[in-house]
C-alpha cells in the first residue's frame, strides 16, 4: 500500500486517526497521576513518553490542544509542578486503557477503573501501586507546537523499580516488568526480548553479508 | 530499587546511562534515511520517533546535541528538507544497531551495514529496502532544548507498508510487520499482540473489580 500526502487527507477520518498513530511503531505505555490542588487525583494513558536526556535525567511527552474537551492533566501539571509516570503492565492494559474516558468533572479515575494511587514519601503527585516502574517528575517547561499540541519535558526526581529487573550494567528488563506497548490508539502489544547488543566502536564492526 | 534524583546524579556514568534511557518504557525501532546535495546517504537508528498529529500527519524526534562528535543526519536533513523513517524488523536488528557507529566521514552505514538504499518516486531521502513500513518526511522546524537537544518536526509526506499489515479500520499489525522495539540503548524486543480495545466512550465503561 502506498499512500501520498493528498491521499492520506482524503482519508476517512477514523481510518486516518488509526493509520497515522500506527505509523511511528511501537509505543511507550504510560499512566500519567497528577493531582490538583484541591487533592482532585488524576490519572490518564499516554503513549507519547520519550527520553531527553540522563545527565540532567529529563523526559518529554505530547499534550494534546486543550481546547477540544476540559482535560485535568495539564492543568494540575502547571498548577502543582508535579506529575507521575508509571508504566502500564500486561496484568492492567484494561483498567488502564480505560482512564482514556471523558468522565464527569470531579470523579477520579482512580476510583472508576480501580486502580490504586499511591503516594511516596513526601511526593506531591499519586503514583499507580499497580506499576512495576514508577517516576516522580518535575514539570520544567511546555514547547507549543504549530498543530495545537504541547511538548512537555520535566526532571526525574524519583524512580522506583523491582530490584531483580535491573542488572549490573543499569538496563532494565522490560520483559521481567511485565511491560506493554501501545500500537496507534489501542492496540496493546507485550514483549519479547530479542538481543542486547554493545556500544557499537568504529573497530569492532562486525563484517555483514 | 529507589533512586532520588541526588542519588541519579551520583551513578556511575553509563550505569545512569543504561537505566535513564530505560524508564520511559519501550521505544519505537526506527532507521532515519537521508541523502546531502552531494548524494551522499546515510542511515542511522533512532528511538524517539513520536507522533504529533493526524491531520496533518506529523511526526517528530530528538536530534542528538550536534557539539559532540560529526553527525550526518541533522545536516543532511536542514539542508535537504527531507528525510525517511523506516521500521526495524527483528530480521534485520542487527545491521540497525550497528548504523550508530561513527564512521570515517563519507562512509555510508548503507554500505558498512549492507543494508540496501531504495529510492520512491522523485523523493528525495533514500528509504531502507528491508524495512516493512516506511515513512517520506518533509522538514518542518527544529525546537531547540535547554539539554543542548532538537526536537525535530516534520511531515508525512508518503506512506509504504504491506497490504497485508492493515485492517479496516486503519490499524496497522506491528506483530505482522516484524515490528521491534528498543529499550534503553541497545536491548531489542519482539512484539505480540495482545489485545485491541474500543474508543473509550463514558457510557460504555465496565464495571472494574
């Protein structure tokens, strides 16, 4: 199948939403917890979480425009400066599919697909008890993009994982975390691990066929 | 395992290395194909391909500081306008990783890794042969990072991928096209589906336990 960019205008909408979101391969699967001021928890799927940097340890993410629908994410993020990443395993993808929902303003979604937030030490936003992998972040600034999006990045200044999915070198075992990814808007996917290989050096190229 | 963001910084270097890159979850497996004036190509693996929107179809990606060492791509692609983002396939993860290695300036990965260029139409970037799913960007805009990072925006301008890989609604089997996905820097994971759930509408929520 092949598709120019004329083409994939006159797409179907549904059809378009579905094909664009799958094309840029798997996805992270994350539950973002914020919490307003008023104590309001939230928690929401997002699969747009990428890697900045290590050393200052930083991550991004993509808000959609917050015009379309009231959206609380956002919002308690500039509000408190503070939200949570926590990645989403096999044993939730449901429950955690579902705080995709428009609920009605003021119910959590904690409490609606029973997942149970939890806080850690003096953290101010919840994070999801149910993850193996759990970040406290920082929100540090907001990129707006020309589509109506926002580029989020905050600091790490928490992180919480099992002791055994880590080994000596600090790579974490996505497959012994139970880990998921998320294929356009729905679609989840487990995983598999295949092969590590080294820091790849100019001498130490191997000769291919 | 709990780390504060003090005790981040005081890792050992490729350790925090290793286990910063791992948090977020996995990452999309994507080789980004591009060619200069002087039709020189290169092709080299990227993780943080992420989508900005549907209509219209953008996608972006973190661009590396360019102070470190001599990179190809960033150049190739201001002054170009054009690029390709093409999908690893577990046949083919190998040749991939490898294209992040710092070759004699002038050397093609194409070449070194002997993975094959292949040219669409008149779009300008080389794709790469073996991928299953291939994208043809056009440059957008480059936001710079406080961390010395671009995030890099652009827009799909064509779309190849197998017949076979779509369904009706527009979703794309990555477990059909071989698909991959890459945690932290060099560990390789296969994919399987697990489960594709409806748009979330409020009142077709189940009832959690």
């Amino acid at each position: 199948m092949k598709y120019h960019k004329k083409e994939i205008e006159q797409l179907d909408r549904t059809y378009r939403l579905n094909l664009v979101n799958s094309v840029s391969g798997i996805k992270p699967a994350n539950l973002i917890g914020t919490k307003s001021l008023e104590n309001q928890e939230n928690v929401a799927v997002f699969s747009s979480v990428v890697h900045l940097g290590s050393n200052p340890a930083q991550l991004g993410f993509i808000m959609r425009p917050q015009t379309e629908v009231p959206r609380d994410t956002y919002p308690n993020i500039l509000e408190s400066g503070f939200y949570t990443i926590n990645h989403i395993s096999e044993s939730f993808i449901k429950k955690a599919h579902y705080t995709s929902a428009k609920l009605k303003r003021g119910e959590s979604e904690f409490k609606r697909m029973k997942l149970e937030p939890e806080y850690i030490g003096d953290f101010f936003a919840p994070f999801v008890k149910e993850s193996h992998v759990k970040i406290g972040m920082k929100y540090q600034e907001s990129l707006p993009l020309s589509n109506g999006c926002f580029f989020v990045i905050g600091s790490v200044e928490l992180l919480v994982f099992p002791d055994q999915a880590i080994n000596k070198l600090g790579q974490l075992d996505l497959e012994e975390c139970g880990g998921v990814g998320i294929a356009g808007l729905n679609s989840y996917y487990g995983l598999q691990k295949l092969e590590t290989f080294p820091y790849v050096r100019e001498d130490e190229i191997p000769e291919f066929e």
